[in-house]
C-alpha cells in the first residue's frame, strides 16, 4: 500500500512497487488527463511534475514517488486559467490535442524554472512529441504565457 499526494489530495493506493505512476494516475486513481505515448519516456505524452520537476510518468515506478508532490494537468489549475492554459486557448495550439497536457505540463516546469524563455530555451527543454506537428503554435504559446504570468 501507498500513500501518494497527488494534485493537493493524498490517495492510498494497493499495486506492486514497480508499477509505472501513470498506470496507477489512469487505472488505479481514474486522472485520465495524463496519456500513454510510447511507454518508454520518448514521446512525453505521460509528462507530469514530481515535485515541480517534468517527470516521464510512463517509466516511473510508484515506489520512487513517495512522499512526494505529485502535480498532473488536472491539477494544474482548478479553474484552467493557468497562463499556458489560456494561452493554449488563444493560439488554438491543439489538432487532435493527444499530446497537449504532456507538452503543458512539460512548458509549465520549463516556465517555473525560466520565466522567460527564449526560442532555444524551448527548443531544448520541450522534447515532448507532437505527431500533428504544432512545434510553432506551442512556442508562441509559450511566450504568450510567460507574457501573461509576468502581468500577473
């Protein structure tokens, strides 16, 4: 048994120590925000915050995330107004929006640690993929947000 803190609430949880953290978010906990990619920490899809770190859910064990402050998208913000959520919004960055929450939660880490990104910045730390290729849309969505986080 485990004890997580997820999103601000604590969930006890019964799986095996190796069980990847984002089975145990989508099948055990029901926070299906976070998606399967590729199962192997290349795509980003399953891209979540460990104690404010992005973090490839896919490939880490539940046991290596004890005690820790787990943040998904659905915690994020609990209006959606997080400023890359708006901005998201704005540029209609999403096609067919399977890897957005990863890429959101992957530019929220980025933005935390670098409110001010530049061009190479992103290119960098977002390594998250996109197969309907909205590369240009997320970077300006990027700097739209840390525009609006700076108003604020």
């Amino acid at each position: 048994m485990f004890s997580l803190r997820i999103n601000g609430k604590t969930y006890s949880v019964d799986v095996e120590p190796e069980t990847p953290l984002l089975w145990v978010l989508r099948d055990t906990i029901g926070l299906t925000g976070t998606k399967f990619g590729c199962g192997m920490a290349l795509c980003g899809a399953c891209t979540v915050h460990v104690n404010g770190q992005a973090v490839r859910s896919c490939v880490q064990p539940v046991s290596q995330v004890v005690g820790k402050v787990i943040t998904t998208i659905e915690g994020l913000s609990p209006d959606a107004q997080h400023p890359l959520q708006i901005a998201w919004r704005e540029g209609d960055v999403p096609e067919c929006g399977y890897c957005q929450p990863g890429q959101i939660m992957a530019a929220a880490a980025l933005l935390a640690k670098n409110p001010n990104p530049t061009d190479a910045d992103i290119t960098r730390e977002i390594t998250n993929l996109c197969r309907c290729g909205t590369y240009p849309r997320i970077r300006q969505a990027i700097h739209r947000a840390a525009q609006l986080a700076a108003k604020a």
